[in-house]
C-alpha cells in the first residue's frame, strides 16, 4: 500500500464516535490532478459529509462572491498597518 493510500481524515461526531475518510474517496479533484480540491475537504472538515460535486462548485462560487474586501475596510486595514510602521 503506498503512503498517498493511507492517509484519511477523522470526524468526530456529535455523538462522540469516530469516523474515519480515506481523503482519496473524496472523487473531486483539480483537472488533470490527483488531489482532492481544498474546498471538497473543507466541506468534509466542516460538515463531516463526503461532498457532491455540485456542493463543491456552490461553496467555491459562494467563497468567490464573498472574497473582495470592502474598500472601507482595506483603507482601515492600510491606516492600522500605516500607523504601526509596517
């Protein structure tokens, strides 16, 4: 067995029992890669659910939508950075 077939990532649940996922069965990968997508585990780390592909696609646009900074809080951000002499 190589080393890339062992690793999995464990959940507890609510109930206090332990799961364990081979990360490999999460079947969402890069095109071209044979990785999962950060956000497939993301998904599993955060619900405990193996995610569909259209979960995974609504939780990269959702993070897309949501990734600019307002323009108020990067001019806070560049003031505070400005005022601790960085």
């Amino acid at each position: 067995m190589a080393a890339d077939d062992s690793r999995s990532a464990c959940i507890v649940s609510e109930r206090g029992r332990e799961r364990c996922i081979h990360i490999k069965c999460l079947y969402i990968y890069t095109q071209g890669g044979s990785e999962p997508l950060p956000e497939a585990l993301l998904w599993l780390l955060t619900t405990g659910e193996v995610p569909t592909e259209s979960q995974v696609q609504g939780l990269i646009a959702d993070m897309n939508k949501r990734a600019p900074l307002p323009v108020c809080l990067a001019d806070t951000m560049h003031a505070c950075r400005c005022m601790c002499g960085g």
